[in-house]
C-alpha cells in the first residue's frame, strides 16, 4: 500500500494533469461533447502507454547510453525541481514550450491533439518518465511491478474523469483557483525533486566510501 500512494502520488503530482486542463480546453473549444471525450480517451491511451513502455524499457536504453541510474534520478530531479518552480510561478506553459508562437500554430493546424501535446510533454514529461525508470530500477519484484502498474492505471484513469469534465472544472475553479492549486502541487512537486537529488548524491557518496 505504502508503495502504491507513493507511487501514485508522485507520478500525479510530476505528471500535473491540472495543469492540462486549461490547455485542453483551449484546444477542444470548438469540439463536441463526445470529440471531447474521444479525445481525453486517447490522451489517456497514449500517456498510459508511454509510462508503462518508460518504466519496463527505459532502463535498458540507459544502459546502451552507459547513463547510471543515479546521474538520471539527479537529472530527472533537477527536471522536476524546474516544473515545480514553474508551477509555483505560474509559467508551467511556457515551461512545457506551449508558449512558443511556431508550437501555438501548429496546435490551431492539428486535428488530433491527443499524442502531442496533450500526452508529451504535458503529461508524460521528463519528470514523471526517470520517476518511472528510478521506480523499476529500486522494485523489480513482480507483485511491486504489479502494484506500480496499478497506481500508473489509476493515475491515468484520475487523468481521464478530470480532462473529460475539464470545462466543468475550469468553470467552477475559475483561472484563480486553478492557479492556487497548481501552486499547492508545485511545492509537492519541488520536495520530490529535492529527495531524488539527495538520496542519489548520498548513494554516490557511499558508493565511493
């Protein structure tokens, strides 16, 4: 159970998927109330697939690249660390680069906005895919697998109810209220990254002792 809120809390608070409402809401204006769900459903599909395919292979293409598990938890954590920051500051889109004007254009041309950008970067981030390969590399029993897929399912499954009543949150909440609880996740989101920076240096540290 321990493993399993952790697990879940971690990758939803990395993940953001608040964060993503107004940008899905942006980019479904014009949709139907089934487009919208349609939508939401394959985002979900998508990061789902792209969590479970970083946790059980990327470790694997970090070692064709010769990159420690350690040297990933400290970048991945200083990943984490700047999306928390950019929660707090309330620049998390500009952060994820949907402030730039070629990527606005090219949003208003797609007609699928499920895999890009709705999934990557929004959802499945640098952050919550080392949060993935760190996971795999500390629990590789098959129940612990069993259990870290389950959070991610759940993650994913919280994902879906929230993008497809996204225009009702962000009616109720209001652009404040998102904010104020983007900030709250940010703080989360900062101390995440502060103890995967700690525990690896530490780790590094008795390795060489």
């Amino acid at each position: 159970m321990d493993l399993f809120i952790f697990t879940f809390a971690g990758l939803f608070s990395v993940a953001n998927p608040l964060g993503t409402l107004p940008i899905f809401v942006g980019l479904t204006t014009d949709d139907s109330a089934k487009e919208r769900s349609k939508t939401a459903l394959l985002t979900v599909i998508n990061t789902f697939v792209i969590f479970v395919v970083s946790f059980y292979v990327g470790e694997y293409i970090l070692n064709f690249f010769g990159i420690s598990i350690n040297s990933l938890r400290i970048a991945g954590g200083l990943i984490i660390i700047s999306s928390g920051f950019a929660l707090l500051t309330g620049s998390f889109q500009k952060h994820k680069g949907m402030e730039r004007e070629r990527i606005k254009n090219d949003l208003l041309q797609r007609d699928r906005v499920s895999l890009t950008p709705l999934a990557i970067p929004m959802l499945a981030g640098p952050g919550a895919i080392s949060l993935l390969i760190s996971l795999h590399e500390k629990h590789q029993q098959i129940t612990e697998d069993f259990i870290i897929v389950s959070a991610i399912f759940l993650v994913c499954f919280a994902t879906f109810l929230m993008l497809k009543s996204s225009h009702y949150i962000v009616k109720y909440l209001g652009a404040s209220g998102i904010n104020a609880i983007s900030r709250i996740i940010g703080f989360i989101v900062i101390a995440i990254g502060i103890e995967y920076i700690s525990s690896s240096i530490l780790a590094l540290i008795e390795g060489i002792n």
